[in-house]
C-alpha cells in the first residue's frame, strides 16, 4: 500500500468525518493508500493582513476576491506548502494536489494534481469571477502554467477540464486524466415518488454566475401558465427577489443537510441555469435525489446531465427556452419522473467517488513506486 499525503484547501478537518468535496477524494483513496496527511497551507495572520493591505479595492467583495487569489497568495501558499512537505518527506511516497492555487510539483518528490477548473476556462467564459488586475492575470497563467508542466500526473474532474490542461497550457495528452468526481449525497434507498409538486429548486452561493437573472424572468413567463408554481431559492447570502415575489421563496444559505436534504425531497425539479459553473456538484446531488435538471449547455455540465434523458439543457441566458422547459417538466409528472429516476441510476451506477478513487489508484500508486 502506497502512502500518499494530501495538499488541499479544506482547512483543519479529519476527513474521516468532516464533510467537503475535497475531503470526500481522501475517503475514496483510503482503501487504496495510507493517508499519512492531508494540511493546507494558511497565511499566517501577518502575512494576510500585509496581503489584504496589497491588495486593497474599494468594493468589500472584489477587495476579498483579489486578497484570496493573486500571485502572491499563490507563491506564499507553494513555499508554504513545500516547507511542510520537505519536512515530512520520509513518511509519503506521492503528494496530491487538490486544486491549482498553488504549486509543490518539481521538487523531487512525485506529485500528482486533481483540478476542477483552469483559470483559461473562466477567463474564455465568465471573466469577471476573476477579480485580479490584467498583469496579474498574466503571472497567474504563468505560474499555472509551470505547475501543470511539473506535476508528473493530472486528475480532472471532467473532459472539459482536461482538453483546457492541454489546448490551453501545452501539457502532453498521456500526463492528463479525466477521473469525474462522485456526488455528496447518497441515494434514497425507496427513491423518489411525487412529482406534482410543480416545485422548481435552485441551490447555489453565487446568483448572477449562476443564471439568476435569467431564471427571474424565465419563471415570470412560468407563472403566467401554472399560476401554482413555486420556485425555491437556496445559497444566496443577498436576497434579490423583493418579500412577496409571487411564487418566490428565499431561503438563503441553508447549512442544516437535514433541511436541505428535505427541500431536494420536495422539489419536483433542480434548476441551475449557470452561465459559468466548471462542475456544479449540485447537479449530482439532485440526480442523487432523483430529481431532473435543469442546466446551461456549457464546460463539464453536458457530461453531468444527459439532455433528453436525466434531464434537459437550454443556452445560456435564454429565458425564454428555460420557462418552456421548466413549463414542460412541472407541468409532466410522468416526464419528470422519467428524467428523475433516470438519473439517480446515472449516479448510482458512474458517479460516485469510490470509482473517482479506483480511477485515480493506478497513476498514483505508479508514481509512488518511482519514489
């Protein structure tokens, strides 16, 4: 068995029993590896508040976004990072990565990376979720650049992703692998049996990347032919809708998973019409929960939801064919129904993260065996 330490963002937590998309990687290779640790690296509070200062802008939220993800926090957190890993590196054979906002590859140790995202992805559709300045840009590629190349093995979550490592950064087509990514949910054991509710479900922080406008006046068009209907908002720290909106229920961030849990099981239906979400794990969960979606025809997310099978997928910010499919499956039991259980058996039968970490086994374990 190879031992295998992890590099992530999670923060203190034992992955054993914390929850976290990231943390859910080290449980599906715990059969495979001894997971000697997992850390992540942190600024010290000086080396925040001296980064908060440099990164100073006027608006609260793009002054957090830029402090968080900037060349400097990229080379504060690999030199960090390296610093542990040196000190420990009798005790692994092979160090995974967990994201590319930092790097520890090239440093005469096997390290493999296992990325949801590139940055060539966000700034090609969503370039404002980027908060840095044009030359910060600039070095950041770089320096992801020189992390992909030097990794001995890459992991993506999606087909998507992978064809970014290599027609966007130039890394070799054998050193990339798309491996999925399991869902956080686990599956009703009855499944799912109601779908008359005429309920549509949105989960997700952030409401403008995520097609909140569209989906507003999408259900406005909705409404006007299932006056009944209601569309349930879920994430959002900001209401946008004003109190009364008919039809409208705002629920904010949820951090109860037996309220939430509950909200999946009301719902007839799971809509994200994102207009850049590189792997919405939501959609996953949804299906776990035998609930079609409803989702945007970009990145990773056709690999997710099958149109026409577990679910149906429309354009980006186009209200008018999101109304027409939400109208067709609140107003189907039968369809949604179809489209429902169809993908609970898509996540029972290729979504999980025991095969994420069976996929991710052999490179690692070669890697290993080269250490």
């Amino acid at each position: 068995m190879y031992r295998l330490i992890g590099i992530d963002t999670e923060g203190a937590a034992d992955f054993r029993t914390a929850r976290g998309r990231n943390l859910s990687v080290y449980r599906a290779l715990d059969g495979y590896a001894q997971i000697v640790d997992r850390f992540t690296p942190a600024l010290t509070n000086w080396s925040q508040y001296a980064n908060y200062a440099l990164s100073f802008r006027p608006h609260p939220r793009h002054w957090k976004g830029v402090a968080n993800l900037n060349p400097r926090t990229f080379r504060a957190q690999s030199a960090l990072a390296l610093q542990r890993l040196k000190a420990q590196r009798p005790d692994f054979d092979v160090a995974l990565q967990i994201f590319g906002m930092f790097s520890v590859a090239g440093h005469g140790f096997p390290v493999a990376l296992y990325l949801d995202n590139t940055m060539a992805l966000t700034l090609q559709h969503y370039p404002q979720w980027n908060p840095m300045s044009r030359r910060e840009r600039q070095d950041w590629l770089l320096l992801e650049q020189d992390a992909y190349h030097a990794a001995d093995l890459l992991f993506t979550m999606s087909e998507a992703v992978r064809q970014s490592v290599i027609d966007d950064y130039g890394v070799p087509a054998q050193k990339v692998v798309a491996v999925g990514a399991g869902a956080n949910f686990t599956l009703d054991e009855v499944g799912k049996q109601e779908y008359g509710q005429q309920t549509a479900l949105f989960v997700a922080y952030e409401f403008g990347r995520n097609g909140g406008a569209t989906l507003l006046e999408a259900w406005r068009l909705v409404r006007q032919q299932l006056p009944e209907a209601r569309l349930q908002i879920v994430g959002p720290r900001q209401r946008v809708v004003p109190p009364g909106t008919p039809g409208v229920e705002w629920f904010g961030p949820v951090k109860d998973r037996g309220q939430l849990r509950q909200l999946f099981q009301d719902a007839t239906l799971f809509v994200l019409p994102s207009i850049f979400n590189p792997f919405p794990h939501v959609l996953r969960e949804a299906m776990a929960m035998g609930l079609p979606c409803v989702s945007t025809a970009h990145a990773a997310i056709p690999e997710i939801v099958t149109d026409g099978l577990n679910g149906s997928l429309v354009p980006v910010g186009d209200p008018d064919a999101l109304a027409q499919t939400l109208l067709s499956l609140l107003s189907q039991p039968a369809l949604a129904r179809r489209y429902g259980q169809a993908g609970r058996d898509t996540v029972a039968q290729a979504m999980s993260w025991a095969q994420v970490g069976a996929a991710m086994t052999p490179g690692l374990a070669a890697l290993a065996a080269r250490s």
